[in-house]
C-alpha cells in the first residue's frame, strides 16, 4: 500500500530526534531525475529510503522549471503557430492569429501536474519516504530537514546528493522576472514581448531563443563566445544558425555584455556591449550559466569541498571523497541532462548495494530542442579530424523522404559518420523533426558495434524519417 509520507513535525517547536524509524539505508536530497531513479532503485532492492525535497517542488528542476515546462511550450508553439504547416498554407498561416502567454502555459501546466503525479505515484508504490524541508548535513550520517513547520533528524547508511542546480545570476544583472528574467521565469511572463535580447547562447539561451522567435518575437542573442554548441556537428550548427536567421533572429556572437538594465524613459531594456554597441528590447532573458545547491547543504560538516561553481566531484561511480556520499544529476556537472541523470542516479544506487553497472563512453544521446530539433550520438567530424581518425560521411536530406515532405520540413538532414574500411558506424548527426526520436535508430547500432551496412540492408517503414538512415548509408557506401 502507499507509504509516500511527509513526516517533518506540525510544529515548528518540535523536534524529531533520529530514532530506528528515521534511520534509513539511503538518504537522497532532491526528488528531479536523479534523485528519484537513485531512490527507487535502492528501493527496489528492499532497502529503506528517504527522499528530502523542499516544498512543493517533487519532481525537481526538470518538472517545474526545465525539461517538462519548456519542451511543452515548445509543443504548444509548435502547434499553435502553425510554423510546420507554413511549407503548404504560406508563411502568414497560424493557427491561432494571437497567441498568449497563457495558451502556451496551459498547456505546460497540465502536462506539469500530470508528471508530478506519476512522479509522487512511483515513490509511494516502491515505498519511498518524502520528506518535505529543506535538507543539512549535521555529521556524516545525520542530516536535517527543516521547513516551517518544524525539523526532522534522519540518520542515514548512504547519501546520494541529488540537489541540482539554479539560473547563475550576477550581483550587477537587476533580475525584476517581468523585463529581466531568467530560464526559471519564463513560464511566470503575464505577455509575450514584442522583442527579446537572450544573453548566452549555450542549450537554454538557444532553445528559448528560437521558440519565441518561431512566435514571431523579434530575438537578439548574445553570447561572448565566437561559436555555439561547439560539441554539436559544424554543419548542424551552421544549419541551425541559417534557419534562425530566417525566423528573424539576430545573433551577436564573440561579443561581451558588460551591463543590463531597464531605461524606465524609454519603457526598454538593454544590453550593453564591451564593443560599444547597445542592444534594446522589450525584455531580456538571462540565461548564463547555472549554480549548484550544493552551497545550502552545509557540506562543511560533512569536509566535502565542491568546486567554485558548487559542483561536486565524483568518480567513475559517482561516489564523492567521502566513501559513503555519492552524487549524481546537475550537480555533478556536465552534460547536465535529465536523461543523464536519471543513469547516473541509479547507477549511483546500485555502486552502493553492490550492483556494478556504467554508462558506455561515447554513447550519450544528446537532443537540443531548438526549433529545429538537434540530435547526436557518438564522433564528430571535428573531433575524428582532431584525432586523425580516417572517416566517411553519408547524408539523407530530408526534401528527399517523402515523410520529410508530408511534415512540411525541407530543411533537415541526417548524417553518418562511419569508418571507410571497416564501415563501423561513428556517429549520427541529426537536425529536423523527430532528430531526437531517431538518433535512437544510430545509438542501438553504434552501441551493438554495428556497421553502415545494416541501414542499407534493413527495410524500414516507409514513410517514416527512419528510411533517413537508409538514405544516408547508401548515400556513403557510393562514395568509397
Ligand atoms: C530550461 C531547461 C530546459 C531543459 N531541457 C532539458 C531537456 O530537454 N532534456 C534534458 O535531458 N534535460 C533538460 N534540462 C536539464 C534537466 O532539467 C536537468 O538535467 C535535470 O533536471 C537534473 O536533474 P537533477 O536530479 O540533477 O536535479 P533537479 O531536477 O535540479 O532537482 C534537484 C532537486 O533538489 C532539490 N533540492 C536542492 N537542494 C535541496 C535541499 N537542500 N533540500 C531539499 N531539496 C533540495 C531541489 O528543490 C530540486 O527539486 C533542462 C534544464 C533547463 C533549466
């Protein structure tokens, strides 16, 4: 039966000292991905686990800040503005003429409550205890939750720090959450601004630039470095940054912001540049960097020394310097992914009890939800030719799948990478619908050891975006 409790004493005077029943075999801080696969995979080798989440937050960063609420905003755009259907009905045609702010977080809403639901439904049936507070270390096995309605005591065997991240912010940049706001803020805009500076053009910056320019909004992004997404394909880049243009997005890269404010005169906010140039707006979305919590759990007590930004180091198996202390999720770094963490978090589970398991090097999908849609696993060309690693490359456009048509996305394409003796598959590269769909086609390949000869020689559903692997590989194999 249910045992999802929220024990922390009803008042705040009250005291719960550790006894044997607040002495657990695993004691996790943070209920996001990580935390919570840590969690149930402790429990589901019947050991006794507590999970500490501040208030109303279950599900972490991903649920109610992140992943969840931003990509079903981009969902929510994607349909409402019509901008696949564009290719056949024109470039004014919208499903709906004016769209709000609150069409899209209706949406994100009800997907949110959904999600925490499910979330709070999995701990209660594994028989995870939630406690609701604030989390401390007191000593290396006692940790404290507090919260205003008292403190608790919980004494643990292990801990798996699973306490994520917040928006970096900077003394001199005036965070109002209304013309000034970071990632955390979007989806509390009451209006959609007309036009939008977005500093920092890592993942976050990016995505949320290109959604609001996909809603018509004017977009300037910022960002001091001379290139984005360094880790992704150059040509994926390059496409990326062409079809922003085309949605109006104006970049300026290799250029520092040195102030931000708001000229109350002019009702605009602006950016200004170490190059003299000033940037203005209606609003401005900061979004560099992000800071660990690593900071509120009095690590002192316990001798663990995060890092400057508040990251925590870990081994190969996500135990920290502290043998009994692992870490997994955001705050351990990167790639910072909710996908990710939820591995490293259980992963992290099953070090502990015994249970050896890694995740596979050069394996890691990743998918930026730019519109369009990134995807990758494995080698780079970049990287190979670093590494003078011979290679061959295959690629399917998706004008040429009749799917890509019936989308209406002309744009996108798929590139292998393999090797031109062996013909081992190296990478994927994907940009356009469903990238992040059918990277996974490459990954189980890739991952098998497979070569480029199983697209050519498969027969895939037709139409689909998959035959895209087909493509690509009969388009490589010609040209050896
Ligand atoms: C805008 C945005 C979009 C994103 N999009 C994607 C995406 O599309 N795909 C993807 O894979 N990833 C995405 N991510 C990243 C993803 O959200 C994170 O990688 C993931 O949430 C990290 O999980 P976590 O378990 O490490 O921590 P979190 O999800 O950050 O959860 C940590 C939890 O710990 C709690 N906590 C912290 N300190 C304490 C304490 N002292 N006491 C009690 N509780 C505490 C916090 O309240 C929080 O709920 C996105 C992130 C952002 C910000």
């Amino acid at each position: 039966m249910a045992t999802l409790t929220h024990e922390v004493p009803a008042t705040a005077s009250r005291r719960a000292e550790a006894g044997s029943n607040n002495a657990y075999d695993l004691i996790v801080v943070g209920s996001g991905p990580a935390g919570q696969k840590a969690a149930i995979c402790a429990a589901k080798m019947r050991k006794k686990v507590a999970v500490i989440e501040r208030k109303r937050t279950i599900g972490g960063v991903c649920v109610h800040t992140g992943t969840i609420p931003s990509k079903t905003f981009r969902e929510a755009i994607l349909y409402l503005s019509g901008l696949r259907q564009r290719t056949f009905y024109g470039r004014g045609y919208a499903l709906k003429e004016q769209i709000s702010m609150q069409d899209l977080i209706f949406r994100s809403d009800a997907v949110m409550g959904r999600e925490i639901e499910v979330i709070k439904s999995q701990l209660r049936r594994n028989r995870v205890t939630v406690y609701e507070g604030n989390a401390r270390f007191l000593d290396d096995h006692t940790m404290e939750v507090s919260s205003e309605e008292g403190y608790a005591t919980l004494r643990g065997s292990y801990f798996v720090i699973a306490c994520g991240t917040r928006p970096a912010h900077d003394a001199e940049i005036p965070i109002d959450g209304k013309r000034i706001f970071d990632s955390d803020q979007v989806h509390d805009l009451e209006e959609l601004p007309r036009e939008l500076i977005v500093v920092g053009a890592g993942i976050i910056g990016l995505e949320y630039a290109s959604m609001f320019a996909a809603l018509g909004v004017k977009v300037t992004l910022l960002d001091q470095r001379p290139n984005v997404l360094e880790f992704c394909d150059h040509e994926i880049v390059e496409s990326l940054l062409f079809q922003l243009r085309q949605l109006g997005t104006v970049f300026r890269l290799g250029e520092k912001v040195v102030s931000v404010g708001f000229d109350a005169e002019r009702d605009r906010v602006f950016a200004k540049l170490e190059s003299g140039k000033t940037v203005h707006g209606a609003a401005l979305l900061y979004a560099v960097g992000r800071q660990a919590n690593s900071d509120q759990l009095n690590l002192e007590a316990i001798g663990l020394v995060p890092d400057g930004r508040g990251k925590l180091i870990v081994d190969e198996n996500f135990q920290t310097a502290i043998p009994h202390v692992y870490a997994a999720g955001d705050v351990i770094g990167f790639p910072a992914l909710a996908s990710t963490s939820m591995e490293q978090g259980r992963l992290a589970s099953c070090h502990i009890f015994g249970v050896p398991g890694s995740i596979p090097p050069n394996q890691i999908p990743y998918g930026v939800y730019t519109i369009p849609e990134i995807s990758m696993v494995g080698a780079t060309e970049q990287q190979l030719t670093r590494d003078k690693i011979p290679y061959e490359i295959g690629i399917a456009r998706y004008a040429e799948l009749a799917k890509g048509q019936m989308l209406g996305d002309d744009q996108g394409f798929l590139k292998l990478i393999f090797d031109p003796v062996s013909l081992k598959l190296l990478g994927v590269h994907i940009i356009g619908d469903r990238a992040a769909e059918i990277v996974h086609i490459g990954q189980a390949v890739l991952a098998l050891g497979g070569t480029v000869e199983y697209f050519r020689d498969t027969v895939f559903n037709y139409p689909t975006l998959a035959e895209a692997f087909k493509v690509a590989a009969l388009d490589g194999l010609n040209k050896l």
